[in-house]
C-alpha cells in the first residue's frame, strides 16, 4: 500500500436561500375618472368664489332709521363707524348691531344689507315707565337703562330699592298699581328699603306700609277694608300701617297738612 495518497476531500459549500416578498399587485387607478371628478367638483366651487367675490362690492351707503327723539343721527353713526369701503358681504352685522345697541336710549337695532351695496341699520329707542332713584329711568320691562338722566319726567311713578332689585321692584309696583286702581286709588310711588320692608305712596299723599312679609294679603286687605274708610278722610290720614296679623292702624295727618288741605280746599271751591 506503500505509495498510496489519500483522496483530498470535497468541501461542502452551503447555500444559504433568502426569503422572498412579494408586494400585492395594486389595482390599477381609474385616473381619467378621477381626474373628472376633480374638475367636476371644483368648477363648482371655483364658480362660488368667483362669484362671492364679483358680489362683495364696497359699501357705497349706509342709511339709519328711527324716531330720533332722544337719540341724534350723528350718535348712532359714530357707533356703526366708517363702513366705506368694507365688503358687503364680509361686513360683520352683529358687530355694528352690538355697537348700535351700546347708545344710550336704544332699545332694539336691526342691520341688513340692502342690494347692491347699501348697509341699513333700524332703531327703536326706550320708552321710559318709571322713575328709578333721583335720576335713574325705568323701561317697559323693568330694566335700568339710564342711570344719570339729565332730564326725568316728573309725571312718571317714582320706584327705588337696594342695587339689582328694578325688576323685582318693577313687578310689585304693574300688581299694585292694577289692584290700587280696582279701589279707586293711584300710586305715586313705591319704595323697597334695605331691609327688605315695602312702603307705597298714593297720589292723594297718604303713605301704605306693608312691612316685609305678606306684600299680597296685605295690600288686599288694604284694598278691600281700609281704603273705603279713608276715601272721604284723606285729609286727616298721613299713613295706613298694615303690618299687623290681622289688622291694621291709621296715622292722623300733622295739623299743618289738615290746615293746607283745607286752605285748597277752598280756593278750590271759590
């Protein structure tokens, strides 16, 4: 065996596979259609801009209504402010109405466009129902909208009470009035003190006091019992006291009032 070489041996080369991936086809995309679908919604839209812009003209003019009694022209065109030049359509309306209804004396305002470039603002102004205090003026709705009134009509019924009471005091003084005019009787005032004590005044000068609690049953008890006794005395009587359960008391007025009273009584008859 001498002389035999041994066989060299093959190496084994390993293969090593890779994965492979393969990526869903994708459909293929309609392009034209949507490409038409493009332009068929956006020419559309495209016509509405170009249209609200041809429409949002400058203001030209701005005109304003109302009764102007106690409010002046010049006034409620400082508040709407200079709107030449302003888009007609892209001029806030609520802005100009909240500014309109910052003027003393302006009730309710209205703004609208009118085409093709006209801005309209409508007012009503306040009608004063009561006196509140020395100088404050009360609506048809009890609300203060004047404070410091230059001038306060003296026929009006004169209210007060403590801060945030107007209407409270409002409403008391529609029921009193409607249930004292049953009876033959005006109220010249009615009065909610600290305290939470009501007092009323007639127009004949005689004072009601109705005290904190019962306003209702009190007044009516007033109403029915003792305004008849003193419909032919109102010269002799200062104040009805009604705060009593069950009764009620009458003030005899000062001599000085009785003799005044009498004074014009006959001047009245002469």
């Amino acid at each position: 065996m001498a002389g035999h070489r041994p066989r060299p041996r093959k190496s084994r080369r390993l293969e090593t596979r890779r994965p492979r991936f393969t990526l869903p086809s994708l459909p293929k995309l309609p392009l034209q259609r949507i490409g038409a679908l493009l332009v068929g919604v956006g020419a559309p839209v495209l016509a509405l801009w170009a249209l609200a812009a041809l429409l949002d003209r400058p203001i030209r003019q701005v005109t304003v209504q109302g009764p102007f009694e106690r409010v002046s022209v010049m006034q409620l065109e400082a508040a709407v402010g200079d709107l030449h030049g302003s888009g007609f359509l892209g001029v806030d309306l609520d802005a100009v109405r909240e500014r309109v209804l910052e003027v003393a004396w302006i009730d309710e305002a209205v703004v609208r466009r009118r085409w093709p470039a006209e801005i309209l603002v409508s007012v009503s102004e306040q009608v004063p129902a009561a006196r509140w205090g020395e100088t404050g003026l009360l609506n048809t709705r009890g609300e203060l909208f004047v404070r410091d009134a230059r001038h306060v009509p003296p026929e009006l019924p004169l209210l007060s009470g403590p801060e945030g009471s107007e209407k409270t005091v409002a409403r008391r003084y529609l029921d009193s009035r409607a249930r004292l005019a049953a009876a033959g009787l005006g109220l010249r005032s009615l009065t909610l003190d600290p305290r939470g004590s009501w007092r009323i005044e007639l127009s004949n000068g005689i004072e009601v006091r109705l005290g904190r609690e019962d306003f209702d049953a009190r007044l009516r008890r007033f109403a029915r019992i003792a305004a008849p006794l003193i419909t032919d005395r109102v010269a002799d009587v200062a104040y009805v006291d009604l705060r009593y359960s069950r009764g009620f008391a009458i003030g005899r007025a000062p001599a000085d009032r009785t003799d005044d009273e009498s004074r014009k009584g006959s001047m009245t008859n002469g």
